[in-house]
C-alpha cells in the first residue's frame, strides 16, 4: 500500500494527489462518493453513464420463444432457462 498525504485547506478542500487522480481516471468533473470508517475514509470513483453502457455490452444476449401458452424450449434458450430455475 502507498501513502499519500494532503492539506486541508481554508474552505475544507483537499487536492488528490496527481498518482491517485491517474491510477482512478479521475479528471474534472468525474464524481466520486466518500465512505467513512471511524478515523479512515474511502474514496471511490462513481461509474459514469459510459461505464454502465460498456458493462451492458459485456451481457450476453438470448431470444426466447413463447408458444402460445407462454411456454419456452429450454434446450433453445439455455441462459434464460437457468436464469429462470436459479435467479
């Protein structure tokens, strides 16, 4: 683990240091949240629109075919077929 260190400053801002900004993609604007754990706080980068777009691109994609009773082939839909048994 490395240490950093920072400075409070009069209106209670404290600057990320350049390796932390770097190592986390942080630029301006970016949102962060902030965890408090006794005397630690945690300091995570907030996924943005385009990181929860890529994430959905990583789902893989099934089409499912209802009959009319609103049942499905489960050899022809495996992915939904175990989604559907285990959740």
């Amino acid at each position: 683990m490395t240490m950093f260190t920072g400075l409070v400053s009069q209106k209670g801002q404290v600057v990320i240091p350049a390796t932390i900004r770097k190592a986390l993609g942080l630029e301006k604007g970016t949102k962060v949240s902030f965890e408090i754990n006794n005397d630690e706080v945690t300091i995570k980068k907030l996924p943005t629109a385009l990181d929860w777009s890529n994430l959905m691109k990583q789902i893989p994609i099934e089409e499912v075919e209802f009959d009319k009773n609103g049942h499905y082939d489960p050899k022809k839909s495996p992915n939904f077929h175990d989604w559907m048994v285990n959740g």
